[in-house]
C-alpha cells in the first residue's frame, strides 16, 4: 500500500494531467447522452467509465490527505471529483430528472432532441 501512495504522490503531475480532463469530458459526455435520450446502456457504460476516473482522483488526492497535505489544489480536485460522481450516479439512477432539468435549463436542448430523433 505504501508503495501504492508512494507512486501516487510521485506522478502527481502526469496523474491530474490525465484523470482531470478525462474525467471532465466522460461526465459531460454522460450529462450529454441523458439530455439526448440515449439508451441507457450507453449512459451506463460512459457513467461508469467517467466514475472509474473520479474514484482515481479521489484516491489520489486521499493519499495526499494522509501525509498531511491539506492545500487549495487538493480541495478543489476533492470538489471536482465528488461533482463528477455525483453527475454519473444520478445519470444512472434517475436519468429522466436529470433529462427534465437539462431541458429546463437549455431550451434548445429539447428542441434539438425532436430534430434528431
């Protein structure tokens, strides 16, 4: 385990390099895909790839909490991570509330779903 946390907090850089935007753009993917009515295997597979990514920056910035680290940048990927997999569980428990706020707030959104489908 140590060995674990030890390449963690060694390859800091190229890990956020990696799993911010990765994370970012499957959870916007996701959020897409139920605003779209996709079939729900599609939010399911794009849901749990995006949480895979987050439960990785969580365990990350964890590692970081454990010797101590307590800086701005480790609450702000804490707060980014617990965004995304908030969005992808609640895109896969309850993707039609989800769909109703999205049209809410973006009114095009429904009208661009009735063109293509």
């Amino acid at each position: 385990m140590n060995l674990l946390f030890e390449f963690s907090r060694e390859r800091c850089i190229e890990i956020c390099a990696l799993m911010v935007p990765a994370n970012l753009l499957l959870t916007l993917r996701t959020v897409l895909l139920v605003g779209q009515l996709r079939p729900q295997v599609q939010v399911q597979y794009t849901s749990f790839a995006a949480s895979f990514f987050a439960l990785i920056v969580l365990l990350h910035v964890f590692t970081w909490f454990v010797i101590g680290v307590v800086m701005a940048p480790t609450y702000i990927l804490l707060a980014l991570a617990c965004v995304c997999l908030s969005l992808n569980l609640w895109a896969i428990a309850h993707p039609a509330s989800m769909s109703q706020l999205l049209k809410a707030l973006i009114p095009s959104f429904s009208v661009a779903n009735k063109v293509t489908l």
